[in-house]
C-alpha cells in the first residue's frame, strides 16, 4: 500500500474513538423543539387574546413568561443544574398559566401563579419529567382557591361586536340558565359564530375555538400530540352534555355550546396533551381523556363551578402513573411478538 | 407495496455515497488476523500452529460444536501468532495471525465445478458448514444450522433477505446487481435442500434498480417483492410479517411460522461454497460515512484490519470520532481501528467528532413516542427507567425486555436523548448474570 494512503499514526491515534452503545444515529427531536413549537402553536390564540381583551392581556402574558422563567432559572440554580431556561418548557408553562387568567387580575397573581407552577408542582417533584400534575394548571386552581373574585372578574372584551357582557357563557349558564346564554348573544346562530371566532368573555387564551383548533391539528401533524386525547375528551363532553345538559329531560342539551365553551378546547388540545402528566400508550391515552372529558361535564352540570376542565385534567393526572401500570404495553394486535 | 402499520422510523439513508459504486476487490493485506470467533455461540478450534504455512482457503479452525463453525486461511503465508488480539465484538479474544506471502496461492481444487444437482441434501449441507458459511447480514448465524431445520418444523416458505434496512449499507444492494447469477444458484441449492415451493426476495423499495435485475434473474423461481423503505425493515420479524403477514410470537424462532430467512448475500456465499468449493474467505463490506475520503463497496479479505480497510479507501478525511462496524443503528462502536474484518461485518463506517458527540441524557418526558416506534409494541420508556433502578424482574416479567431486539428506533427519536438501548442491553446483562447465578446455585 503507498505511504501516501496508509494511516498515519496519528490519524490512527487521532480518535480515541467515542465508544457507546448503538444507535450511532439520533433524530433530531428535542425537548427544546417541542416546547417551543407547542408555543408556536399557541401564538395565534394568545395575539388573538390580546388583541381582544387589550393592554390587560398583554401585562398578564408577559409577567407570566418572565416570573415563570426567572424561577426555574433561580431553581436550577439553587438544585446546581445547568441552567437552560431556553429550553422553553418554562416559557410554556408560563404561556399556558397566562392563557387560564382573566386579563385584568392584579399584577401579582401571575407572578404567585408561575411560582407554584414552576417551583412548587414541577420543581418540588424532581423537575421536567417527574411533574404528576399540570404545572400551569396547578398555578390556575391555587389562584382561584386563592383569589376567587380576582379570579372570576372578567375584562370586557375592547371592541365589542355586538353587546356581549363580559361574563362568560358558562357563567351566565350556571346562574341563569340556558336561554339567558343565547339571549347575551342575541341569538343561537349568533352565539355558536361567536364561539367559534372567540369574541365571548372568559380567560384571555382560550375564547377562540378556531385558532386553538388550527394550533392544534398543527401539533398532531407534527406528531407532538396524538389526536385520540382531544377527539375523545372533546367528543365525550359532547355526548355527556347532550343526553344531561338540557332541562326537559334526557338528549335535550345543547352538545356544540358545551364543547366550544369554556376552557374545553384548550384544555383537550393543549393540557390533557401534556406529554409528562398523561399516559404514554394509546389506549391509556383514550382511558385519561374520556376522564377528563366526563368530570368536565360532571363539575360543569353539578358541581359548584361553572367550568370544570382544570379540576377534571389535574384529577386525571392524578391516576395517570395508575393508567400507566393498567396499560403497559402497547395494543396487542400491532405487536409482531 | 407492502406495508404494516405504524411502526419503525424513517432515517435518513446516506446510501448515495457507495450505492452507485460497483463492488472493488481490494488489494492482498500484509497480515490477516482471524478470530476462532466468528459469531454468537462456541468459538472454533485452531487446526494449525505458529510457524504453519498455509494456502488460501485452507481450514485454519474447526468448529465442533452445535452452533459454530469453521474458518479458513483468507490469504496465504504464514501463521505467525495464535494470540490474544483486538476483536471487534468481544474487545478482545483469541485470534490467528498470517503474513500473506503475497502470492494468494490457493488451496487445491479451488476453484472446482461441481454439479450441484447430483448431490445429497446431506452431501450439500455438510459442505455449507464445511465451508464456514454464515449469515452475511451481520449477525452471522451458521447457515447450515437455519438450512438444517428439525424435523418436525413443516418449512413452506424460504425468504430472501434482502432489505439491507441500515443507512449506508450498499452491500446487498451491489450484490444483487453485479452477483445476481450467484445469488439465483444459491437460492436454488436452498430451494432444494429445504424442499420449498414458495420463495420470496423481499427488498426495500429504494432498491427499485436491484429489483429489476432480480425478477429478470429469477423469472418464475421466486417472487421479488418491493417493501416500503422502513427500519428495521429487514429485522427477521418484521420481514416475516411485512411479507406474509405472520407472526412469529415472543420466543419462537421463524422457522416455528414456517419460515428460513437467509440474507442475499449469504445466498451467494452458498453459491460459491457448493459450486465453486471456496470456502468463506472474503466478503463484501460497504465503507462509508462522513470521515472517509472515498466510500466504496469493497471485497475483503476476512482478517483484514480496519485500518487497511479504511486506507484502501483513501484514508480519513479529517478526525474520526467514532468508528462503527455495521450500521449505523445496531453497529459496534470499535475502539481501535486494528480490529479485523469478520464474516458478519456488512459496513465500516467512520463518522465526525461532532456526530459521534454523547448526548446528554435527561428525563424521560412521557412523550410516548418511543412507544409508537417500537417495532416490537414494547415500552422502552419504561424500560429505560427500570433500568435505571435496577428493577430487573419486572422488565422482565411485565415489560417483556427478552423480546425487545435492540433495533435502536426508540433511542433515535427519543426527544430527551435517553439511552434507551444501553440501559436495555445492560439489562438484560444483568438478568443473564442473575439467570446464571440461579443455574449455579441448583446445581
Ligand atoms: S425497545 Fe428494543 S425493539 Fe423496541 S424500539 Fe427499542 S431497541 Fe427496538
Ligand atoms: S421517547 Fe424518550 S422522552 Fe419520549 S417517552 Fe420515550 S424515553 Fe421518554
């Protein structure tokens, strides 16, 4: 072999060559990726809050992003890990803490919100990945233990298409019944447009049925998360409050109101999803779902509150770990073993 | 096309590099050095001592046991050492060295013609095994032991492997464009000898050219059939079930469906052995990978070392960080480049500092999608995390780790780089360790 070809012998002493087990390949999907595409997803609904609900939306927003990534910053610091806020992770739980709030809570709801989402139901647990429940939903029902009135006044929407009042629908729902709902919107077709578009009172993120549902078909297209979740929680609202929700006897609710109001859509697209507090195999993803979608409806028809979705994810979070022992291995029928 | 499911991922191939280079025999190494282990089960026994001469194709180790088999002489020359030396699956293991005279003089009566026809299925299998043929696909499980089945196993269909599912592996894929005569005379001497009507090549449709040559090669003696491209395609398994959609349940073997597999390129070893009488001396190996200057598909010598291997082909374009023999999925890092080529290695692969880089493992974060990859329908979050805390029993007995193959999907697209494969395999050392310690203990 000529000199000119062979090894020299440093190029064979070179590599002290990296030796680990295979693979010797890696996609390149990463936490960082998926966090900050589930933002991208949830962009539009947030501007949309914005836009609608005015200066007050966009304080609440920013308070929360920013105290939620100081803390885990601070956290990660304290727990001597290497800290990588840019991850996005804190940055989302922020988004989705904010996109639960009333646009015009005091400036320090936000700010207790994120720490006890991000220190006390992510960090306390171990950290991304041992969380059991939703940090943002955790910091969403603290406040509302917490501050039930600050909670519960909503701001009026900035140009008002019509003359909707700032209350919400399930709210009006609650107190006054169905037909005071349609009355609000001036009408049943009306109300459903208005649905779907979002210009109805409520939390800033999650009025607009059609951005959310757009951001989510972006994710399941992605892959990040698996329809069956929103399908089935959304669907079982549907039937449930379609055979109770309506006062003259069994199938006279009203299924398209129930499951375009409140936080359903962005709780079934963006928080029943959450990949670290749901279950990992498919059918145990069709057991939390229709879970959360039946304490919805149980909270929202008999339960003292008029919405139900927060309460119904975190109780599901709960028996994820027992859905998971339940439903170990994926389906039989696709194993070749 | 065929397809399944969902299951398997979509790696980017690399085949490019070599997949249009026609095979090269690479010039006669200065020293081969061949290891008594050639593949899982007993190593064989050296038949020659130091100071030997031997000629090419010479039988140099016997293998008496059940599962092994025998090796010969790849050049000729002189034994030089029986020693302890590099091994690229093992590290390290016994091994015999010889200096090539230079000359590649031949055993005699190799080449011969034999007619194959005349013979015994017996006469046929023992040269098979005399011939130290195993499987060319990588894990180079004696043939004659699969052509071999007992008795009582009603084979109906014979496979032929030819999926070549890894990225950069172009072996099987040359094969079959410029051996495909060969590879037509071994299926039929494993036609005859398994007495099977129903023959299948099953090859991965980004091979549509080898397609072509192989329907014309075969005409009615087997069916070609494209498969979507799809790791790990090839997997034993998953071709069985892609092909003739049966399952080959936790623990049973193919043939238990009724099925041998062979690899194509075993196919042609065949061919050449019962034919040609040339035992396994050499055999195709692609070289590719960012770190190498000329990728080629080569014909070498069994013995010859990695570093003569990678020089043929120009040498390293920069700094290596890994080295890797096979592909890229279920290759062996190596951690020298002194270790020889074996009968199993399809591919020398050289890539980047940057790609060789160690991710840094995290938490799991529940995403599921190992889950959906998985080949097998097992739960390789959880195994991960099992194996972490050294919950070997219940990865076992709940979680069914004996069946995960080790395929590798579930580490490549894990989002938070987990180790999945490595935890998996140290696992399952343990249970083996534990298994043993049992067997012990009753004795
Ligand atoms: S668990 Fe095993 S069989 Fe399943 S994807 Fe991972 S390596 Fe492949
Ligand atoms: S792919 Fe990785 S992060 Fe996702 S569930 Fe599997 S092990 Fe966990």
């Amino acid at each position: 072999m000529s000199a000119d070809n062979a090894l020299t012998l440093e190029q064979k002493q070179a590599g002290i060559f990296t030796v680990s087990a295979s693979p010797h390949m890696l996609s390149n999907e990463s936490i960082p990726k998926i966090m900050w595409t589930v933002v991208i997803a949830l962009l539009p609904a947030v501007i949309f809050g914005m836009v609608i609900f005015g200066g007050g939306a966009v304080q609440t927003v920013l308070l929360c992003v920013i105290s939620a990534m100081v803390f885990e910053a601070m956290v990660l610091k304290i727990r001597k890990r290497r800290i990588c806020i840019n991850d996005g992770s804190a940055f989302l739980t922020g988004l989705l803490l904010a996109m639960c709030l009333p646009a015009d809570v005091p400036f320090y709801l936000p700010i207790v919100g994120s720490f006890i989402a991000i220190v006390v139901a992510k960090h306390s647990m171990g950290g991304l990945g041992y969380n059991i429940f939703n940090p943002a939903h955790v910091g969403r029902a603290a406040l509302v233990l917490s501050w039930p009135v600050a909670m519960t006044t909503w701001t009026p929407m900035t140009y008002s298409v019509d003359t909707v009042s700032s209350a919400t629908p399930l709210g009006v729902l609650k107190l006054q019944g169905y037909d005071a709902v349609v009355q609000m919107f001036g009408g049943q077709a009306d109300m459903y447009k208005d649905l779907f578009f979002g210009f109805r009172g409520g939390c800033l993120g999650e009025t607009s049925v059609l951005l959310l549902v757009l951001g989510g078909i972006f994710l399941i297209y992605k892959g990040y998360i698996d329809w069956v979740v929103p399908v089935t929680m959304i669907g079982t609202v549907g039937v449930l409050t379609w055979a109770f929700g309506g006062s003259v006897g069994l199938f006279s609710g009203d299924p398209l109101f129930h499951m375009m109001a409140g936080g359903l859509i962005i709780g079934a697209f963006f928080m029943a999803t959450d990949m670290v507090t749901s279950p990992i195999t498919k059918k145990g993803k069709i057991i939390f779902a229709f879970g959360c979608g039946a304490i919805t409806v149980l909270i929202r028809l008999i339960g003292g509150y008029p919405e139900g979705v927060c309460y119904s994810i975190l109780l599901m979070n709960s028996v994820t770990p027992l859905i998971d022992r339940l439903c170990k291995v994926p389906s039989q029928k696709r194993r070749v073993a | 096309m065929f397809s399944r499911g969902k299951w398997g991922i979509h790696p980017e191939t690399h085949k490019t590099a070599t997949a249009d280079r026609p095979i090269e025999s690479m010039k006669l190494p200065e020293k081969v050095i061949i290891p008594i282990r050639q593949h899982i089960g007993a190593p064989c026994e050296p038949v020659v001592k130091k100071g030997d001469l031997v000629k090419t194709g010479q039988l140099i180790a016997v293998g008496n046991a059940a599962v092994s088999s025998n090796t010969h002489a790849s050049v000729s020359g002189t034994v030089t050492e029986i020693a302890v030396k590099p091994h690229p699956i093992c590290g390290e293991d016994m091994a015999i060295v010889i200096e090539s005279d230079g000359a590649d003089q031949w055993e005699e009566n190799i080449p011969t013609n034999r007619d194959w026809q005349a013979m015994t299925n017996e006469e046929i299998l023992s040269i098979i095994k005399n011939a130290g043929i195993v499987g060319m696909g990588g894990a180079a499980f004696p043939t004659y032991v699969k052509l071999n089945p007992p008795k009582d196993k009603q084979i109906d269909t014979l496979i032929i492997n030819a999926a070549e599912c890894e990225p950069f592996l172009t072996a099987d894929h040359r094969v079959m464009l410029e051996y495909a005569q060969s590879v037509v005379s071994g299926i039929k001497i494993m036609k005859k000898i398994l007495g099977v009507q129903n023959i299948i090549v099953g090859v991965e449709d980004n091979k549509m050219d080898a397609v072509k040559v192989m329907r014309e090669a075969f005409g009615d003696l087997a069916q070609v059939i494209p498969m979507k491209t799809q790791y790990p395609q090839g997997a034993e398994k998953m071709i069985i079930k892609t092909l003739l959609q049966r399952s080959v349940s936790s623990g049973q073997l193919p043939m238990d469906v009724g099925v041998v597999v062979q690899n194509v390129g075993t196919a042609a070893a065949v061919a050449d052995a019962v034919i040609k009488g040339i035992p396994l001396v050499e055999r195709i190996v692609t070289v590719s990978g960012s770190m190498i200057k000329e990728p080629k598909n080569l014909k070498v010598r069994i013995g010859t070392s990695f570093a003569d291997v990678i020089a043929a082909c120009g040498g390293f374009e920069g700094t290596p960080g890994k080295v890797i023999m096979g592909g890229p999925m279920m290759g062996i890092a190596e951690y020298t480049v002194d270790v020889p080529v074996i009968k199993g290695t399809s591919g020398i692969l050289a890539i980047s500092v940057k790609e060789a880089k160690k991710m840094e493992e995290s938490p799991c974060i529940h995403c599921g999608k190992c889950v959906s990859v998985c080949p097998m329908g097992l739960n390789p979050s959880m195994l991960s995390i099992l194996a972490e805390k050294e919950i070997i029993d219940e990865a076992r007995d709940e979680y069914n780790i004996v069946d995960c193959m080790e395929c590798g999907c579930c580490s490549f697209v894990c989002p938070a780089k987990r180790h999945i494969v490595h935890h998996i395999k140290y696992t399952k050392k343990l249970l083996a360790d534990k298994a043993a310690r049992e067997k012990g203990a009753t004795k």
